[in-house]
C-alpha cells in the first residue's frame, strides 16, 4: 500500500523531453535521468508528472508511461525545435502554459524539481507565485563548460548568473558526484543547500548476456576488438579525440580493430554537421573501413552493443555524471574516460577502467591499446564495474534517497503552510 503522503510531483525539464528517443539531438543522459527517475518514483506511489516543451507539431501533448508517470508538452513558442541557447525568450510561456495546465486540472504541484539551468529559472519564477518546494539538478555547469569552450555564446553571462541564483535560492540541489559538488562550491556560490545523489542506470537490463551471446545476436565476429562509443554528436563529447586515438599506430595496428559510434543526427541541424565532421576525420585517419556509425538504438539493441564491446570510450571534454559509463559498467564492459567532472567518480582508474586528460589522443591511445591488449584484465575490470553499479547506481538506490528527501521537503512545506495559517488567525 503506497503512502498517503506521496503527493504529485513535477520533473521539469524544459529542452530534455523525457519520452523523445535516446540519441536524437537534445537527447542524452538527462532525457534518461528524468525518465527513469520519474518511473522509479512513481513505482514508490508517487504521481509523478515531466514537463518538456514540444518541438513538433505531430507531438502528443501527454505521452503516459505508467499508472503514475507521464510526460506533459507544453507550446511554448512555435512546436518546433530551438537551440538551447536560443530557449530563455520562450520560458515565460513556458511558465505561463505550466500555470494554465495546473489551473485547468486543479493542481498544485508541491515538488518542482528543475533539470539544467532553462528549467530552473522556471522554477525559481514557478516558486515566486505558488507555495512549492524547488529542487535544482544541473546536469552541466556553465562555469565549467565555458572553460573548454573557444568561443562563448551571447547567453553565457545570463547563464551563470541564474545557476547561481538557483543554488542559493533553491530548497536544495541535487548534486550527481562529488566532483560536482566540489565545482559548485568553487565555481558558482558558497551559499545554498547541496546532497549529493548519483545517478543510476537500469541493471536489469544491462549486462543480461555475456559478451560472447552479444556478439552472435549481432553479428559481430568473435575475434574483432570491439572499441564502442555511445552519445551524442557534440564536440564536447570529444569523439574527435577517440577517432584520432584510435588512428595512432599503437591502436591501429591492433588486430581485428573495429570502432563502433552510436548516436543519431538530423539533417539540417548542428549534430548533423557534427557527425559529418567526425566522418571527415574518420577518412583522414584511414579507419573508413574499420568504422561503423550505428545511429540511434533501440534501448534493447543499445545494451547488447555494451555488453559485445572489449571497451567503451567516454571521451568528453566535461560531465557532470556520466551515464554512459555507468551503463557500460553494468555490462561488464570496462570503461576509458575523460578524467574530467563526475567521470572520476563513476570510474575507479586500475579497477573499474582507466581515466585520461581530456582531449589527449595519445594518452586515450594508450589506455585504449593497454587493454585491448589484455583480455583477461579487462574482464576482471568488467566485473568489479558491474559490482560498482549494483552497489551504488541502480534506479532504485537513486529513487529511494529522491523519495527521502521529497518527503523531507514536503514535510517541511506543511509545516511552512501550518505556522502561515497560525500567524494569519
């Protein structure tokens, strides 16, 4: 029997539409966090509405996931897709359209729990005219990004200065690692109320097959060193890095060499041009023929190809987590990361994989030849992953310490709602 106290719930994530397929632009590792998130707590009696913006007009408005979960669009602005940095001069309909959907089904959500920067300024306008806890999660942080960008956007000062403000006027954030929490405290606000949540990933679903089955439900050969990227066309992801890691003669010439990049693109818009420019490089470093673009996958097929993979490359310029890491973890596929934001907290160097600077092709050559090398290591460093994952980034520990602290937080705005009620009579 759930708990009376469980109320509903909104997961705001503006730009990172919950139940859009994993891959397409704007959709990566946050789309997953909400989504899965939301399902997990919704598991725990919670109703639990994930409001995004529509980008098409062939959209449904509400997409429902369970009994208890569903994704709600909101127009704001023309349904169409916008780049993120063009987003801010559309969130006042947002908000608008938000308040209008709570009027027009009385409700009055409780728990505003916002996702990136856009979604929180709507929370922080949202708190303004309702009584509402707010929960801020970043998923990036503009302090650190601009550091690794050559050329900073117009958006940028707004950006940072309404990060900070979430982190001093939320009733919490919710940091990802502790490296994130370290940034926080470093780069945006000493002030403000931090706890820190992992992410967490699906072990049902990944690591259900052994390599060997994988690869014969895919067709890869049994001998073929399998080196797997999985992502978004980005260049901070830092595909560049691994293409040019894997064309060095210390790779190259590993036998059956074979690199796989999955993730989709559109044509027309700036991930598309991504994915051209890494096939470009591709060509240069002669690894046409040793290289396959997979697209977007299926969930399902997705968790094969982390489970077929000898090692899965995460080459980002900056992650405040890393899901993909974790997924490949859960697999029993070792991981070579970027040594960069949450990355060195998900992957433990010697044990779960190995880490390297940030856009150091050499070294990312290195760690990638060291155990392609090495079978029998990387299979004992698959298996202490997976154990990592199990012990700390399931769903279910992420949704538990979630419902403690929105219960703690509900808790606390009664008790705000009490002592108004007794100071006005």
């Amino acid at each position: 029997m759930f708990s009376q106290n469980r109320e509903r719930i909104a997961l705001i994530s503006v730009h990172g539409d919950p139940a859009i397929a994993i891959g397409q632009e704007e959709a990566g590792g946050q789309n997953v966090y909400v989504r899965r998130v939301g399902e997990a707590l919704a598991e725990k009696g919670w109703h639990v509405d994930m409001f995004a913006r529509r980008i098409d007009p062939d959209q449904e408005h509400i997409v429902q996931h369970n009994a208890r979960c569903r994704t709600i669009r909101l127009d704001a602005g023309e349904p169409k897709f916008i780049e993120r940095n063009e987003l801010l001069q559309k969130l006042p309909e947002f908000i608008e359209a938000f308040l209008q959907f709570q009027e027009d089904h009385n409700i009055t959500y409780p728990i505003l729990h916002t996702n990136y920067w856009l979604s929180g300024y709507v929370g922080m306008e949202l708190r303004q005219q309702q009584a509402s806890k707010m929960i801020h999660t970043y998923h990036s942080l503009g302090a650190i990004k601009y550091r690794n960008t050559a050329t900073i956007p117009p958006i940028a000062k707004t950006r940072l200065q309404i990060e900070q403000a979430c982190l001093e006027t939320a009733d919490c954030v919710v940091s990802t690692s502790p490296q994130e929490e370290e940034h926080l405290r470093a780069h945006v606000s000493q002030k403000g109320n931090i706890t820190i949540i992992p992410c967490g990933t699906e072990i049902e679903r990944f690591g259900r097959v052994d390599r060997a089955t994988a690869r014969q439900k895919l067709g890869i050969p049994p001998q073929e060193k399998m080196v797997l990227y999985v992502g978004r066309f980005d260049p901070r992801k830092g595909i560049e890095t691994l293409v040019k890691a894997a064309g060095r003669s210390e790779v190259r010439e590993q036998p059956h060499l074979h690199l796989y990049i999955a993730g989709g693109s559109r044509e027309g818009h700036k991930d598309s041009q991504e994915c051209q420019r890494i096939k470009s490089i591709v060509e240069q470093q002669q690894l046409s023929d040793r290289t396959s673009f997979l697209g977007r996958l299926d969930r399902d097929v997705l968790a094969l190809y982390f489970s077929a993979a000898d090692v899965c490359v995460v080459p980002s310029h900056y992650e405040p987590f890393g899901l993909v890491a974790i997924e490949a973890m859960a697999s029993r596929t070792p991981v070579i990361a970027s040594a960069v934001g949450g990355l060195k907290f998900t992957v433990i160097p010697e044990e779960t994989g190995l880490l390297a600077p940030a856009q150091d092709d050499e070294a990312f050559a290195e760690a990638i030849a060291r155990l392609l090398s090495d079978p029998e290591w990387c299979e004992q460093l698959g298996e202490k992953g997976r154990d990592r994952v199990e012990n700390l980034f399931s769903w279910r520990g992420v949704s538990n310490q979630l419902d403690s602290l929105y219960l703690k937080m509900l808790k606390s705005l009664k008790s705000e709602s009490v002592r108004e009620y007794q100071t006005i009579s």
